[in-house]
C-alpha cells in the first residue's frame, strides 16, 4: 500500500504548517518535554519530509516556540473569565495573579519554553509581553482607584516578578516542602503581593515603618476587615 504523502496543492502551505503545529503539540503532550520536539521527529508523525518542517520553520527553537504559544491566548481567556463578576479593581488584581499561576502550573512546559529561559533578543518575547499587559491593565486599574500609587508598568513588574516567582518554583523544584493546600499557599503568595504593593506604594519615599507602627497599622486594618466582614 502506497502512503506517501500527496503533493501539496497551491495555497495547502497555511494547512500543512497547522498540521504540523498539532502534531507537534501532541508529541509535547505525550513527552512532556521539548526535547522530543526534534524536527525529525515531527516529519515522521505527520508524515512529512524534514525539509517540509524546514519551510515552514527554521529550526527546533522557532518549531517549539510556535507550539507553545498556541495555548498562550487561553491565558487572557482565564483572567478575563476570573475577573468576571468583580467591580473592586483590588479584588481583580488578585483573581489576575490567582488565574496567572494556575495558567502556568497547568502547562508547565510551554511556561518553562516561554518564561524561564534565557531570552537574549532585544524585544520583548510575545508570552512575556502578553503576560506583562495582562498585569499592567489589572494595575492601572488599581491606580486610577487610588488602591495603588506610582507607575503602573513599574508596579505590575514588582508583582508580575512575585507570581512569575512562585510559578517557576513550583514547576522547576516539586521536591521543595510545598504544602499540602496548594491553593491556600497560591492564595497567600497573591495576598502578600497585593497587600505589601498597596502598602509600599503608600509609603513616603524609602520610609521603612517601625516594627511597632507596622504592627498597629496591621492590626488596626485586620479589625476593620473583620468588621466589615471582609475575606
């Protein structure tokens, strides 16, 4: 039985090149590694030639890297559908940054391939831009509150680097003694980005509060919580 690959027609280069794309994304599905994503590799599962993969990609890195960007616009699907429901600017930051890491912890691969390597390109890689605005929208909205004070870029970078952080560490170190509640130690990591921001940027200049003041102010904030019954 003959089965090689019919010739393509005029035009089948978009269609070949999404074939390819889904055959490798199934192949980093089943490996769980970019590794296997070997431009051979990928030939041979969708029944192509190499040189087909060539022209259409210039090599593994540019293969891998379109693969995983294709999951990449689920995230502003996710945040959009967190913030849902929510008019408190300060509570939907916080759905953003909940929404965030659980976007990275459940494509752990295309996070790592896209977010946690070196990138030695002048411009921003387009995850990490998409990722940076997703943030920056969420503060600015925060800004323009008055929750917040200062640059809004700047401010979404500072709390961008806490959520990027605990995502990293739960995908490239497991065997750390994460905790049992996962999703208690999300939520906490969330609060203490959103609460230390909204603090710091209140602060004048480079003050550093005393320990007796910070803890007052604390606790004064905590019983007004309790007694608006705040969450």
């Amino acid at each position: 039985m003959n089965t090689k690959r019919a010739r393509a027609r005029p035009g089948d280069g978009a269609k070949l090149r999404e074939e390819i794309l889904r055959t490798a994304e199934r192949l980093l599905a089943e490996s769980g590694t970019e590794e296997a994503l070997t431009l051979r590799a990928v030939a041979k599962l969708a029944s192509v030639t190499t040189p087909s993969v060539y022209l259409h990609f210039s090599g593994k890195e540019a293969l891998v890297e379109a693969v995983c960007l294709r999951v990449w616009d689920e995230l502003g699907t996710r945040i959009r559908d967190a913030c849902e429901g929510t008019s408190d600017p300060f509570v939907t930051l916080g759905q953003c940054g909940r929404a965030y890491i659980h976007f990275a912890l459940e494509h752990p691969v295309q996070y790592r391939v896209l977010l946690m390597r070196p990138n030695d390109a002048e411009a921003i890689p387009p995850a990490a831009e998409a990722c940076f605005r997703h943030m920056v929208g969420a503060v600015t909205a925060c800004v323009e509150n008055g929750v917040l004070k200062g640059d809004p870029e700047t401010l979404a970078l500072g709390m961008w680097s806490a959520m990027h952080g605990c995502a990293s560490l739960l995908i490239a170190q497991p065997a750390l003694p994460w905790p049992d509640d996962l999703e208690s130690f999300v939520n906490h990591i969330v609060r203490v980005a959103g609460f230390g921001s909204a603090l710091q940027s209140a602060l004048p200049g480079a003050a550093v509060p005393r320990s007796r003041d910070l803890a007052a102010g604390m606790d004064g904030l905590a019983k007004t919580m309790r007694q608006r019954g705040a969450r």
